[in-house]
C-alpha cells in the first residue's frame, strides 16, 4: 500500500466516523427536544393552582413557622427546668 492510498484510507474512515458521529449526536439531539415538548405539554394539562390554595399553603408555612418557634421556647424552658439544682 503506497502512502497516497493510505491517506484517501484514513481520510474515508474519518469521513465515516464523523457522519456515524452526526447521526448519532443529531438523533440524541431529536430525542431530546421531543422529550422537552412532550413534557412542557403535560405541565399545560396540570391544572394551575387557585389564589384560594396558594393563600392557604402560606399561611400554612407561617403556621408552620410559629410552631416551631415556640416549640424551641418549650424546650429551652424545660431543659432549663431539668437541670437546676435539687
């Protein structure tokens, strides 16, 4: 095999790994984007959350908060209670 076969050689296998190369890369990038679509069609069909849900879930949280407030004051007070002289 002289050198100039060996070149069109070479230069033929890159060719075809780079076009096996695209094809793949290009179908991972199709199968991608359908994915993306199909799932920002789903979040469309999620029904939305009323005000009434969203005004509930906040005060839920400030509840939320609040208790654990006083739940730490309840502990301090009986962990000091606990460990006064007798």
């Amino acid at each position: 095999m002289n050198h100039s076969a060996a070149v069109l050689f070479a230069a033929l296998l890159s060719i075809l790994v780079g076009l096996a190369a695209g094809w793949a890369l290009g179908d991972l990038t199709r199968r991608y984007r359908q994915g993306v679509e199909q799932l920002d069609a789903l979040r469309r069909q999620l029904p939305q959350p009323s005000s009434a849900v969203l005004i509930q879930q906040r005060q839920l949280r400030e509840i939320r908060g609040v208790l654990n407030d006083l739940h730490k004051m309840v502990r301090a007070v009986t962990k000091s209670l606990g460990k006064q002289p007798s």
